[in-house]
C-alpha cells in the first residue's frame, strides 16, 4: 500500500520532530507535543485488524489527555508564574537542527538494521517513535528551560506509547492498559512539576535550571 | 484478599491528608494514626507471610518469596520509623505536617504494591506511584536545597522509569506471536522464557536494568540520591533509603529472574556486576572525603546497592548473600538514618566539621550510631556480615578475581573514609550544646532494627529461612 | 570441649554482669574480675591438661548455622596450646586490672571495659579453636571489634583517637586480606571446612600463603603492617596492652600457622618469606623500640621484635620441612611456638610493670622518670626480671626459645644448599643483633627508669600499692624463671603444638629435645650456683665490716654538685648506636641553638620516625586520595548531564546486546 | 674432670698476673721500671681487706653488679678447653650458652653503672651498650665458620685435643683471619686500646673504668677479678688457636698454652703501647672489620669444605 494514510502521518510527526529541534519558544513546544500527542494516540486506530471496545476507550482516553489535558495545564503553568517564554538552549538552534538531522538518519538506520517494519507493516513507525525518544532527551539535556525538559520528557512518553502501541499487536490491550496508566503517572507528574516550578518561581524568581545547581560534592 | 493490605494505608494516607488539611483537627491524632496505620499494616504482613491468601486480581497481584521478604522488611521498619516519626515531628518544625504523614502513608502503601505486585506493568506502575508519593516527602522543608533535590528526583527518576517502561514494553514484544495471550506476569513470563526472543529479551532487560538501576541508586544513574537523601527529613531519608531502594531491586530481581529461566544470566550477571562495581566505586570516592554525614549514609545506601547487584550478578552463593544484605542494609541503614535524624536536631548543623563527641552529648544515639556504623561497616555480629562474605567467597568460587579484587579494594576505602567520618562526630571535641534530649522514642527504634539484625545473624526461623532460599533458588542461587 | 565453652560463658556472663551493674562500681568491678579470671583458670586447666596429657586426642564441636552453614570447632595441639597462652595471660590481667581500674571515673566506661575484654577473651578463645572459614572470620571480625573499643577507652585525647582508627582500619584491611586467602581455598574446595587443599595447584597454594600472610601479619604487626602496633598499645589501658601484645597479635601467628598446616605443602618459598619478614621486623622493631621516648610505645615496638623473633623460627622450621630434615623443622618450629608462650609471659609482664608506673607516677615518658626501684621494690624486680627475659638471657625463658631457634638455624646450614645456607647465616646474625640491641634497649629503660636519681617531681618518692597489681607481675616473673630454668614441661607442650601441624613425620621424636631442656637446666643451674657462691664469698668479705662500710654522694669526677640533671637520659643514652642505623630510623630533632652571650632557655626533643609510616603514607595514601579526588567531578549538580549518564548507560550497554 | 676443675682454678688465678703483664709491657715501652709483676694480686688483697662507699642513688642492683659479672666470666671459662684438655662442662649448644652469659654479665655491669646516676657512667655505660652489639655477631659469624667446618656446636669440639689442628689443615688461609678477627674482637670486648684506654685520666674518653667509677672495696676487686678473668677466656682461645699442636711429652700442650698466652698478652701489650685509642665514633669501624673478616672466611669455606 504506497499511500498509507499512518505512514504520511508519522511523516509529519518527524517533521514536527526537526521543529522542536529548532523551536526557540515555550510556547511552540507545546503546540508540537500537543500535535504529537494526537498524532501518537490515534495510531493504534490504524494497526491491526480489529479493535477492541476497552483498547478504543483506552485510546480515546489517551488521546484526550496527551492533545489537550497536558498541553493545556503546561500552558496553565506558564501563565501562572510568568515564567519566560525562551527555552535558554544550551547547544545552539543551528546545532540543535544538525542534531535533529543525524538523529532522523540514525533513527532510520536503525530501524532498518533491526527491520521492525515487518512485525508492525509500517515503514515509519519505528524511526518516528526512536526518533521522539531521541528528541525528548535531546530536550532534557540541551534546554535549560525547566519547561523545554518537561516537555521534552512528554516527548520521551509519546515514543514510548507509539512504541508500545506499534509493538505488541498481539498483546494490545494488556500493553494498553499500561500505557493509560503511564499516562495518567505523567499527568501527575505534571502536576508535580507544576508545582515545584512555582516554587522554582518563587524561590528563584526564575526557571533556568542552571541556578539548581547548589547540590554537589 | 492481598489488596487490602495495600489499600489501608492508602486510605489512611487520604484521611489524614484531605480530611486533617480541610479541618485542623489536632496533630496528635494524624501521629496516632500513622503509628496505628504502621502497627495494622505489620500485622496484616505477617497474616499474608503465614497464610498465603489468592488476590482478587490474580493476574495482577501475587505473592512471590522475594515480594513477601521485602514486604516483611517494609512493614516492620515503617512500624518502627512511624515511632520514630512521632518523637521527630515534636521536635522539630514541619509546615505541613498532615502533607507529610499522608505521603508517607500513601508512599506505604504503593511500596507494598510494588512487593506485591507480579504483573510487569502494575509492577512499573508501583514503582512510578513510589517516586510520585515521596516527592512530597523530599520537598518537606520548603528550602532551596529540598527543592532542587526534589526536582532532580522526579526528573531523574520519571525518565529512568520511562526507559524502564520501553524495557517492559519490549520484554512484552518478545514474546511475539509465539505465545500470545499468555498473561504478561513475571511468573507465565519466567514460565515461557526459553521461549521468548532473546535479543528483545536482552534489550528489554538493559532498558529496565537501568530504568530501575536509576531508582535504585546505581551509579552512574545514582546522582539523585545523594542530594534526595540528604535533603529530605531523617524518616523519610530512612524509608528511601531502607525500603524504596529495594523495591527498585525486587523489579530488577524478578527481570533477573526472568533472564536467568531463559539461560542469559551471564549477560545480565555481567551487567549486574559491572553497575555494581561501579557504584561501590562511586561510593567509595564520595565517602572518603565527605563533610555531610547524611550524604556519607546515602553514598553508603549506593555502596550497598552496588554490594547487593554485585551479589546478584555473581549467583549462586553470591544471591544468597545479595538478599541477606537487603534485609540487613534496610535494617541498619535505617537505623543510622534515624540516628542521624538525632544528630541534627541535637548539634543542628549537617557538617561533620560542626558535630562532635556524640559519646559525650548523646550517648544513647551515640550507641545506636555507632554500632550501625559497625554493622554497614560488615562486622558481625550484625549480619551484613554474612551477606558479604556469601558474595565475597562466591565471587571466588565463580572465578572472578579481578572483579572480586576491586570489590575487596574498594571496601577497604569505604571502610577507611567512613571510620575516620564516624570517629569524628562520635569523638572529636566539640562544645556545641546539644538542643534536644533523647526521648525514648527516638532511640528505641534504632536499636530494636540493630537488635533484629543481630538477632537474624545468628538465628533465622525456619518459616522465613524457607522463604528466603525460596527466593534464592528462583534465581538459580544456593549454596554451592 | 564444654568445658572450654562453659568456661567462655562464665567470662562473657562476667562481662555482662559488670556492664549491667556499672552503676555500682566497686561491685561490677569485682564480679567482673571474679568471673573473669574464674573461667580463664577453669579454660587454663583445660587447654594444659588437653596439652599435657600423652595421648590427649583432639575435641571437636559443630553447630548448624543460618539451616546452610556451620559454625564448627576444632581444639588441637597448636589450638591447646594458645588457648594455654590466651587463659594464662588473660587471668594475670584480670586480676592486675582490680586496682588499676581506678573508680574515679564514672563506672559505665569500667563496666564497658570490662565487658569488651570478656568479649575480646571469649573471641581469642574462640579464633584459635574455629574450624571452618565461617566461624574463623566471625570470631575474627568479633576480636578486633572488641579490641578496638578497648583502645579507645581514653578517647579524650587525640593521639589515642588515631590510634583507635588506625587499628580500626588496619585490623579490617587485613582481615580482607585473609577473607581473600579464605576465597581462594573456597573457591578451590568449594566448602568452608578447612579441609587439606590436595587438588589445589601449587601457584595458588603460594598466593593463598602470601594473602594470608599479610593478613594475618597486619595482625601480629610484622614490619610493614605494625604501624597501627605502637600507636594502639600505648593507648589503651595497661593490662588491656598486656592482653593484647601477649597473646591478641599472637593470634596472627596462629593463623599463619594454622593456614601452613592446611596447605600442607613444604616449599622453601613459605620459609624464606616468613624468615626474611621476620629478621626485618625483629631489626627494625627493635631499633625503632630503642628510639622511643614513651615507655608503652617501646614495649609495644619490642612486641614488633619479637614477632620477628617467632617468626625467625618459623620461617627456620619451613625450611626444614621443605627440605624434609624433620630435626631442623621441629626445632625450628619448635623455638617459634614457644617462645610465642615465653613472649606472651614477659611481655604481659613488662606491660604490667609500666601499669604501674604510669598508675602511680602518671606519666608514660622515660626521661621524666628515675630512681624508681627504690620505691616500687617488687616492680622494679619484677620488671628487671623482665628485660633479662626479654633480652634472651639465661636463666630465663627468653633464653630457651632462642636457644632453640639458634639450633635450628645452626642445623639449616649443615643442609648444605646455598640459599638455605645464607637463609640461616642472615637468621643467626639478625638474632645476635637483636639480643644485642634488646640488651641496649633494656638496661636503658631499667637503668633511666628504675635507677639513677628522679629527673621530676613525677617521679620523687613514689610507692607501689594495690595487691591486685602487685601478684600477677610476682606470678609471672616467677614464670619466666622457672621456664628458663626447667624448660622440659613447655618444651613438651611446644611439640605437642609442633605435632598438630601435620609435618608428615608421623609422631614428633621427643628425645633429643629431653635432652637440650636437660642441658638448659644445667647449665642455668650451675650459673645460679656460681652466682651463690660468689655471693657468698662477698658476704664473707663484707662479715665486721659494717664500721668500715659508708655512704655519700656518687663521685662526680670533680663536680662538688651533681645535679639530677647531669644525669644520663635515655636519648642519649639510645643516641650513638640510632646514629648507627640512621638510614633505616629517621632521626628529626627539634633543638634551637644556643647564641648570643646570655643565652635564654633552650630544648631538645628528637624523634624517631618509622619508615614504614612514612611509607604508608607518601605510597599509599597519598595517590588513593589524589586519584578519588580526580573522581569526584562525577557529581557536579548539572541535571542536564545526569540525564546524560543515563543515556550514555543504555547507549553502551545497547552495543552488547 | 679432675684435671679440667684444676686447670679452670689454675685459669682463675693465673688471670691478674697475665694482666699485670701488659702493664709490664707497657712500661717497657714507656722506658720505665713499671709495677711489680704481681701487681694485681697486690691490689686484689688490698681491695678486698676495705670496705666499700656506697653512694646514696644506689640500690640493690649496684651491690649485685659484680658478683653477677664476676659469675659470669667463671662459668664460661669451665666450658672453655684450656690447653687442648677436656673442659669441666660441655655440652651441643654451649657455646651459644656461653656468649649470652658474657652478656647477662654485661647487662648487669651497664645496670650497676646506671644505678650511680652519674653522667659519666651513664655515658660509659651508653657505649658498654653499643660496640659489643657488633661484637657478637662477629663472634656468631666466627661460630657459624667453625660450626661450617666441625658441624659441631660446643667449644670443646673446636679447641681440645687434635680438633684445632684439624680445622687448620681443612681450612687454614680463613682461620688466619678469624683469628685476627678474634683479636679485634678480644680488645673491644676487654676494653682495651684501640677501643677504650683504661689508663687515661679523662673519664669522657673511657667506656669500661668509668662504669665502675664507684665500685670501692671487695665489690671493685670482684669486678676487676671478673675482667680479668673474660680476658683469660678470650686469649685462651686465640692461644689454642695460634699455637694448636699436640704432642705426647708431657707437659707439652701446658707450655704450648702458656706460650700462646704469653704472646696474646705481649701483643695486647705491645698494641696499647704502639697506638692510639680511637675516636669513639671510628670504633664501630674498627669493630666492623672483625665481623667482615669473619664473614669473608666463612664465605672462603663455602670454597674449602663442601
């Protein structure tokens, strides 16, 4: 099948990928993890042949929270503490974008070498879901931002899920299931985080974490 | 009917929580409530210990020899932490006391989920909830530094738990089309191992290795612990320390075991000791010049957890020894933690450099310090002891000199910088005034945990002896 | 068997006793002394009469342990005759200790003390009858637990906190260092009994040795590894030195010869080895001891000497056992046991007698001492008594070991092959230094100490008192003569000892050895006998003369008033011949020079540094801290990079899937 | 047995009088008449008519000194062969027995003179202390050579009847130099110049006659009869060793013995008159020379007696 609709879809996940790459913005990162949040989470759609009546409610219950749930309460917590809106990049956009490049390429050569495509029939799911984990530690390590590193550990968590939801056809709803529950531990880290970034606000009236550095021998 | 046991103090968790919080009721009763929780949560251990009752959701909860051990320790040494807990929180001030005894509770209970729990996900889930519920806890001082501890914890931890996550998604994909619909439990896993896919097998079990590893205070993912343990109060630093660790372990153990039924325990034995090396080597440069003596107990936890994987890697004897250390570690260490919770509210000050001749100013939690330190330092009669001779002699037997080498070496360091610490806050003069006088209720914990690590040196009742060998066995340990 | 355990019981109970009554103190002192030396007599009888009697087979007794092990003993010859070691030198201390634990300070740290040494008997005792690794390490690991808390008993003062923590330290490297040994036999054997390694190849064999030797050796405190020795004994209190210099770093001795015995395999490496340490450490303590100032410290190092001196003989009997001269080895052997039994008579001895000079006078620095003998009548006998025992010399059971050892070494050159030959060429002469040196060392603390005028006011018309004290050190001096004199009983018990190593000459021929102690006897005898005559001779000399007899002032070669101080100290008396050994004793003197045309008061302090200290801590110490320094970057506080370490792990990690 | 107490009762009282020898000798050299040639006897009688000053600092041990040196010195001169004869004792081991009397007789000479609380004494007795310490492993080196050659361990086995001779003919280039060794050996040991130079007036440079300083009376006689009698033991040795045939004359081997002593004596004489004493800190030097030439013989009889 040349036009698979999920293949075109992913497709765009990893341009969405390049993008937070280059994102310069809080704001922009939360618009693309919420794109990928849909993205991932109606996937599981278009794998396999039937779906359970649990698996759609898991499905659409995902899809609720990682489209709108987390990116809205992040925007929340912006608004909330006025906390400043550029991701304070500790590699340069430019890099950031070469990054991104080598981390598509890589993603695909390896995909290829370990030839998933076969298990799930989908050219493109397995680069885009390595290639999201990849991105989401990219942000944990390259933004100083605390904002740039939740979201990018919600980017680890959709790859996780596409993942998850790419793999194990056989097993879905048990994986699933799971998954729901993942999701739900990340809405709770949200709020966790959520209120420790407050408290960042308050204590250091700013979120760079470069001042959550006291802590060492 | 195991749930229960994990329900309770959830429960109680959100009464104290919710109801104290909305109206002030006096702070008496939520301390009642937490001891009264601890003593309930003992007795019900031991009920699930003497008969093993079926769970409700049995493809979910089971009781498993290695849960039932950690759970045995986890309640008696919260029991004993929440009398502890009670005379701490007299003493000194904390903002939002129903906030803490409600997490604490809370993070029981999903502590007791983990020990329970034999499904992987639940199992992942559990150890997720634990970071979430003692996130609070770290967070109790309000400070700068409890902050900064505490965002690293979450942070660290939750991506260390996502990658534990793909790990336990891909054990699950190895399974494959061979046997669909098999229950994903460890124990239909360990079941079905030869048949699994050994490569996704081996990938799932390096992405969980280090996602728990991370929980569990493996170098080099163990940077968080230092600063968790030291920032968070003394009993709350006891129960990470003595019980959560090991939690950490138990998913690392049953992924092991899993590993070892599929014949590819030399991978994951190798892997095991080469993290354990490395964090007792880690622990071995931090402790040797260390000026916070909370941060030297943490940086100890690292150097047991390190013993302990070390242990586990080696197999045969060395399992023995690893679960031996466990239950030793918890109960020592949380005892130290405990007196040092003491230390501070008496001299009030973190640094070595600020403490002094404890014999003099405290000599009841000098006691209990001291033969602490004696006990992590691996002297009998406490029974670290044992578990690192089991480990150390089977590393011998099982051929590895060089690693074994470095293992001995490295003691040695600790055990030089950590005597030379301790020496100095137990004698060195000082004239500080010590603020506090020792209750019986902040040093009677202490040494009921050292008088049960003495007493299990030398003499283990069969019933538990059977469950431990239970659990060693599982994993292709014993004697020879 | 029982009756050893039963006698550990009475003593751990007194121990238990006193710690529970400290309130009381007189009372918990009491109990506790009466205990203790009640079970150590009742274990005394036992282990001599295990030893005495011909045909006394060895007892065994095994436990189950934790359902997997066992905790099992074994009392042989050698085990029998330490235990007599251990009960004899401990009971002396426990009397000794009645009057000098003093009831000024509170009576928690006497009831503490007293129950740590209870522990440190019961786990001595424990030590040399383990018969499996488990049970050996645990009560090990107990004795130097135990001794460690008996060090620091005074921790008030710094000098005796690094003492603490440097036993501390060194006890548990080296215990590693033989739970190390032990792995290499577990590893081999696969079980925990000290089972004979016969399938065990011959390179392991020796690595198992040297492990164990070290080990063992940072115990006993042979030369590199004695540096916690004179820092610990001094520390503690006097007759916790004694117990500990006289039979606790014996212990090591023990282990090296009980690992000899389980290795069962007579290479000449295992004596060179032990005999090259052994003249290393009997030199080197001994010239480190003639440099102290401070009387415990001195004996402390004279305790590194005679290790040297044991293991001189052990290392002799090795020889002889490789080279299958069954007459070389059990001399060899022989000397060393026992005069592990005669080292642990005069050592607890001289430790007793410094007891009590420091009790009475307070201080623990020769050169403020002086004139002592005069007041402290049967002391200062006592302790004379001591030193001529300690330098080896006839009539008194120094003599008698060394005697043997010298034979031994004698016969080592009639073997014939060249390294063998200056193997015993280097043990004869280093023993022929040592005795001369000792005999320095000691006429220099008997004569600054005991004789001459008082140099302080510490030291002025100072009495001896307490009963307690006074017996044990009477016992014991009469002890070293009569081993010295009618060695035949001890000789018996030392081979006895010698049979338990399983030298594969079936019984141990008794006769030749019949024959020395007879000769010893003699020959001390008709010295005693000279000694009388000529005594009486000078009696008859002195008969009515008494008129003509008179008193005055020493003649000082012109000077009209001699003063205290013109008195020759130890320094100076030590000076020319640590001048003499200079490359290997460090002098540091710390003396302002004397200028201007009044010139203000001036002082002197010399010290003798220890090369192994030095070592220890430029070699060792030193490179450990800068390399774990370089370390500690790894924990730089930056989130960003914690992240990384996770990453990079799995990314490794991922390459050996 | 006899025989052997008689010649060890000969050897006592023969002492002072071979000693007041090199006094004679000494005063030839000095061009002058010297004191009778029983000078010693004289003075023994003398010393022992008196009585004795004791001073105050002095306990028990200052009255023990000299019975026990003098015991000392008696007791190994019956293990020693004189003149090649049996000697009253002996037995596997003697030797070893008897180097460590001569050294509790040391130890209780240095604790005599420490009991005066002198600082002269101290100082003599400080050095008393330190060249024996290289004496005696020369003399262990001298013993480990004999012990090469005999395989025997007491002294009768190495100076009675044909056994001197006997080593001579198994190894005599090496047994020149222990003998020369032996010497050194005899003059340090017995105080004499080059070492110590009992006949200065200046107690600094002394080591011997400053430690008895305060000895009066019987007690000073004990102790010079004690010096005496070492010197005896150690030039009896040398005697046997230079001068070791056998023959059946009667009489013979005694006038061998004495002339060997005599020469032992004249050259001990003729040293101290032709030299000078050393300065203190060349002594160990000195000293030091005996113990290499012993062990470059014993090293020689690894060539000579395999």
């Amino acid at each position: 099948m040349m036009f698979n609709p999920v293949d075109i879809i992913l497709s765009f996940v990893l341009l969405s990928v390049l993008f937070s790459f280059g994102a310069d913005r809080v704001l922009t990162l939360i618009k693309l993890v919420g794109f990928q949040g849909v993205v991932v989470s109606i996937i599981p759609f278009f794998i396999g042949d039937h779906m359970s009546t649990g698996g759609t409610v898991f499905t659409l219950a995902t899809l609720v929270i990682r489209g709108v749930i987390i990116p809205l309460s992040i925007f929340v917590a912006i608004r909330k503490g006025a906390i400043r809106r550029v991701v304070e990049p500790i590699v340069g956009y430019h890099a950031s974008i070469l990054c991104g490049l080598a981390v598509i390429i890589g993603t695909t050569y390896l995909s290829g070498r370990l030839d998933i495509g076969s298990v799930s029939g989908f050219k493109l799911l397995e680069p885009t879901a390595i290639a999201l984990l990849a991105t989401g530690m990219f942000l944990l390590m390259a933004r100083r931002n605390a904002i740039a590193m939740v979201i990018g550990y919600i980017m680890m968590e959709n790859g996780i899920y596409l993942v998850g939801s790419g793999l194990s056809v056989s097993t879905r709803h048990i994986v699933e299931f799971g998954i729901l529950l993942d999701v739900l531990a990340g809405v709770m880290i949200m709020m966790i985080m959520a209120v420790i970034l407050r408290n960042i606000k308050q204590t250091f009236d700013d979120v760079d974490t470069a001042l959550l550095r006291t802590l060492k021998d | 009917m195991v749930e229960i046991i994990i329900l309770t103090p959830f429960i109680a968790g959100l009464i104290v929580f919710f109801v104290f919080s909305a109206f002030s009721l006096p702070k008496s009763i939520g301390r009642f409530l937490l001891v009264l929780t601890g003593a309930v949560h003992l007795t019900l251990s031991f009920m699930l210990w003497r008969n093993h009752p079926q769970a409700i959701f049995d493809q979910y909860f089971a009781v498993t020899p290695e849960g039932m051990l950690s759970l045995l320790v986890i309640s008696l040494l919260f029991f004993l932490i929440s009398v502890y807990t009670v005379g701490f929180l007299k003493e000194s001030q904390i903002p939002s006391e129903s906030l803490f005894t409600g997490s604490m509770l809370v993070f029981l209970s999903t502590m007791t989920m983990v020990t329970l729990s034999n499904h992987i996900m639940v199992m992942w889930i559990a150890i997720e909830a634990t970071t979430l519920a003692s996130a609070p806890l770290i967070y109790t001082h309000r400070s700068a530094a409890s902050l900064e501890a505490t965002w690293k914890y979450v942070l660290i931890c939750s991506v260390g738990i996502a990658m534990a996550l793909l790990g336990s998604v891909l054990v699950v994909f190895s399974m494959g089309q061979a046997n669909a619909g098999t229950p994903i439990s460890f124990s239909a896993l360990t079941g079905v191992a030869k048949t699994l896919d050994p490569l996704w097998l081996k990938a799932g079990f390096v992405f969980i290795l280090v996602g728990y590893g991370t929980k569990m205070g493996l170098a080099p993912m163990h940077t968080w612990l230092p600063d968790a343990h030291s920032e968070a109060p003394s009993p709350a630093s006891a129960l990470l320390s003595g019980v959560l660790l090991n939690c950490a372990y138990l998913g690392i153990f049953k992924t092991n075991k899993i590993m070892v039924a599929a014949g590819l325990q030399d991978f994951s034995g190798g892997i095991l000791m080469v993290f354990g090396l490395l964090s007792i080597l880690a622990a071995a440069t931090f402790i040797l010049k260390q000026n916070e003596y909370k941060r030297m107990l943490a940086y100890s936890s690292i150097e047991n957890m390190g013993i302990i994987a070390f242990g586990t890697g080696v197999g045969g004897l060395g399992v023995y020894g690893a679960v031996i250390c466990m239950i030793h570690h918890s109960l020592i260490k949380s005892s130290l933690f405990l007196s040092s919770g003491n230390i501070l509210l008496g001299y009030g000050d973190r640094l070595i450099k600020n403490t002094g001749n404890l014999v003099k100013g405290m000599p009841r939690t000098f006691v209990a310090f001291f033969a602490g330190f004696a006990g992590i330092a691996g002297f009998p009669p406490f029974g670290l002891f044992i578990g690192e001779l089991c480990i150390i002699l089977a590393a011998f037997r099982a051929g590895f000199h060089v690693a074994v080498t470095v293992f001995i070496l490295s003691l040695c360091v600790i055990f030089a910088g950590f005597g030379n610490q301790v020496m100095k806050i137990c004698f060195e003069d000082c004239n500080t005034a010590i603020k506090i006088k020792e209750k019986a209720c902040m040093v009677w914990p202490q040494y009921l945990l050292l008088l049960t690590s003495l007493i299990l040196c030398f003499y283990i009742p069969d019933s538990l002896n059977q469950t431990i060998s239970d659990a060693v066995t599982a994993i292709g340990g014993g004697l020879r | 068997m029982c009756q050893l355990f039963s006698s550990t019981c009475i003593i751990l109970l007194g121990g238990f006793l006193s710690l529970f009554f400290a309130r009381q103190k007189k009372f918990s002192k009491g109990i506790a002394v009466l205990f203790l030396s009640g079970g150590c007599l009742l274990g005394l009888i036992d282990a001599a009469g295990k030893l005495l009697d011909p045909a006394g087979a060895g007892a065994s007794a095994s436990f189950r342990y934790l359902d997997l092990f066992s905790l099992s003993f074994h009392v042989d010859g050698l085990a029998a005759f330490f235990l007599t070691a251990i009960f004899a030198v401990s009971l002396m201390a426990a009397i000794y200790s009645f009057h000098y634990m003093g009831n000024e300070e509170n009576g928690i740290k006497t009831g503490v003390n007293y129950f740590f040494f209870s522990v440190l008997i019961a786990a001595m005792a424990l030590v040399v009858t383990a018969a499996n690794i488990l049970t050996f390490m645990i009560s090990w690991e107990i004795m130097s637990l135990s001794s460690f808390f008996l060090v620091i008993y005074s921790h008030e003062s710094a000098e005796n906190r690094k003492a603490g923590y440097l036993y501390f330290v060194f006890s548990h490297v080296g215990a590693m260092f033989i739970l190390a040994a032990f792995g290499l036999i577990y590893g081999h054997t696969g079980n925990f009994d000290f089972a004979s390694l016969a399938d065990v190849p011959e390179t392991v064999k020796i690595l198992i040795f040297v492990f164990s030797f070290i080990g063992f050796g940072s115990k006993a405190g042979v030369f590199p590894f004695h540096v916690w020795l004179p820092h610990a004994h001094p520390a503690a209190p006097s007759h916790i030195s004694a117990v500990m210099s006289g039979v606790m770093i014996k212990t090591g001795i023990y282990g090296i010869l009980r690992i000899y015995a389980i290795l069962d395999f007579h290479t000449p490496v295992f004596g060179y080895i032990t005999l090259i340490a052994g003249v290393i450490s009997g030199i080197l303590g001994v010239v480190y001891a003639l440099g102290q100032h401070d009387i415990k410290r001195l004996l402390a190092y004279h305790s590194v000497e005679n290790i040297g001196i044991i293991l001189i003989g052990l290392g002799v009997g090795m020889i002889g056992a490789a080279t299958g001269n069954p007459l070389v080895a059990v001399l060899g052997f022989a000397g060393g046991i026992l005069h592990v039994l005669n080292h642990s008579v005069f050592k607890s001895l001289l430790f007793m007698g410094a007891g009590m000079v420091l009790h009475q006078t307070g201080t623990r620095s020769i050169d403020a001492l002086g004139g002592l003998l005069k007041g402290m009548k049967i002391t200062g006998t006592t302790f004379i008594m001591g030193s001529l025992a300690i330098c080896g010399l006839p009539p008194f059971n120094g003599f008698v070991s060394e005697f043997f050892i010298y034979m031994g070494s004698f016969k080592t050159i009639a073997l014939g092959s060249s390294i063998s030959f200056s193997m015993s060429v280097f043990a004869i002469i280093s023993l022929a230094v040592i005795g001369g040196l000792a005999l320095a060392c000691f006429t220099k603390v008997v004569g600054v100490v005991f004789q001459g005028e008082p140099r302080t006011l510490a030291a002025e018309n100072v009495k001896e008192k307490g009963w307690a004290m006074m017996v044990p050190m009477g016992l014991l001096a009469a002890a070293c003569v009569i081993i010295g004199v009618f060695p035949k009983m001890f000789i018996h018990m030392a081979l006895k000892a010698v049979q338990a190593l399983g030298l594969d000459y079936g019984r141990v021929p008794v006769e030749p050895f019949g024959q020395i102690s007879c000769n010893i006897t003699f020959a001390a005898l008709l010295f005693l006998v000279m000694a009388l005559i000529i005594m009486g001779i000078r009696s008859t000399c002195y008969k009515n003369k008494t008129d003509k007899n008179t008193t005055s002032g020493t003649w000082g070669c012109g000077f009209s008033q001699p003063t205290v101080k013109m008195q020759y100290t130890g320094s100076s008396y030590a000076g020319s011949i640590l001048a003499f050994f200079s490359a290997a004793a460090p002098l540091s003197e710390d003396h302002p020079p004397i200028k201007g045309r009044f010139p203000l008061k001036t002082h002197y302090h010399s010290h003798v540094n220890d090369i192994a200290e030095l070592y220890m801590k430029n070699v060792v110490v030193r490179p450990v801290f800068y390399l774990f320094d370089k370390l500690r970057w790894m924990q730089h506080g930056d989130i960003h990079l914690y992240i990384g370490y996770i990453l990079l792990a799995i990314v490794l990690l991922l390459f050996f899937i | 047995m006899i025989q052997s107490i008689l010649l060890w009762l000969a050897a006592i009282l023969a002492a002072p009088f071979f000693s007041g020898l090199i006094l004679k000798i000494k005063a030839f050299f000095g061009g002058k008449k010297g004191p009778p040639i029983l000078i010693n006897y004289y003075t023994l009688i003398k010393l022992f008519k008196k009585g004795s000053v004791y001073s105050n600092s002095t306990t028990i041990v200052f009255k023990l000194g000299p019975v026990i040196s003098l015991a000392a010195s008696i007791t190994v001169l019956m293990f020693l062969p004189i003149a090649g004869f049996n000697p009253v004792f002996s037995f596997n081991g003697d030797v070893i027995f008897v180097l460590y009397v001569l050294g509790l007789g040391r130890f209780f000479t240095i604790a005599a003179a420490m009991d005066t609380a002198s600082p002269f004494e101290g100082m003599g007795a400080a050095r008393e202390a330190y060249f024996p310490i290289i004496c005696e492993a020369a003399m262990f080196m001298i013993l480990i050579f004999f012990y090469r050659i005999t395989g025997e361990l007491q002294l009768s086995a190495y100076f009675t009847g044909s056994n001197t001779l006997n080593m001579w003919s198994l190894a005599g280039a090496p047994l020149l130099f222990i003998v020369i060794s032996f010497f050194i050996i005899l003059l340090t040991e017995n105080s004499r110049v080059p070492v110590d130079d009992p006949a200065t007036h200046l107690e600094l440079t002394m080591i011997h006659e400053v430690m008895v300083l305060d000895h009066s009376g019987p007690d000073f006689a004990l102790i010079e009869l004690g010096s005496f009698c070492k010197l005896m033991f150690y030039s009896t040795i040398i005697s046997r060793m230079i001068l070791p045939f056998e023959s059946a004359i009667f009489g013979f081997p005694i006038v061998m013995y004495l002339a060997g002593l005599l020469a032992v004596y004249v050259a001990v004489g003729v040293t101290e008159s032709v030299t000078a004493r050393y300065r203190m800190d060349k002594v160990p030097q000195f000293v030091l020379t005996s113990f290499a030439l012993a062990f470059f013989a014993t090293i020689i009889t690894l060539e000579f007696v395999k």
